[in-house]
C-alpha cells in the first residue's frame, strides 16, 4: 500500500473520492441486506427484540450507527428512489 504522504495533492484528492464513492455505495448495499434482513425477520431468529437490537448487539454497530442506517432503510422503504441518491452521497 502506497503511503499517503507520497502522493501528491492531485493523486491524494483522487484517491480520496474514488474511497468516498466505495463507501456510498457500501453504505447503500448495508441499508439494502438490513431491509432484507427485517423482512426475513432474521433480528427475531437471533433472539433480538428488534432490528436495533439485533444491529448493536450482533453486528456490533455503534448506537448512531444502528439509528441511522435503520433510519435510512425505513426511507428508502416508503421511497425506493432514496437507494439511488444513498448510492450516490445526494443523502
């Protein structure tokens, strides 16, 4: 792995945003699997009382953390088209 401080500003800058994409998209695909993983009910077959619990306690997900991609996934639920600017960091 190249270290940071051998790039120059350019190549740090394009570096960065190629990794700010990445994780938009990840981001998107995260809120996608806990959509499906509340529909399946899988949180319930893990003895979770809900899918903030099961977030937290089995996947190991800060409390924000846990809050806001649950908060994302009841959005991109009642507006599909959110996925898409999720993907792409517009939110």
């Amino acid at each position: 792995m190249q270290h940071l401080g051998d790039l120059s500003n350019e190549e740090l800058l394009v570096s960065f945003r190629a990794r700010v994409k990445h994780a938009n998209a990840n981001e998107a695909s995260i809120v996608v699997h806990l959509i499906e993983i509340e529909e399946r009910r899988i949180y319930a077959d893990s003895a979770c009382s809900s899918m903030w619990v099961y977030c937290v306690e089995r996947e190991g997900f800060s409390e924000s953390q846990a809050y806001t991609r649950l908060a994302a996934a009841d959005v991109v639920r009642a507006f599909p088209r959110a996925l898409e600017y999720l993907e792409h960091g517009d939110i």
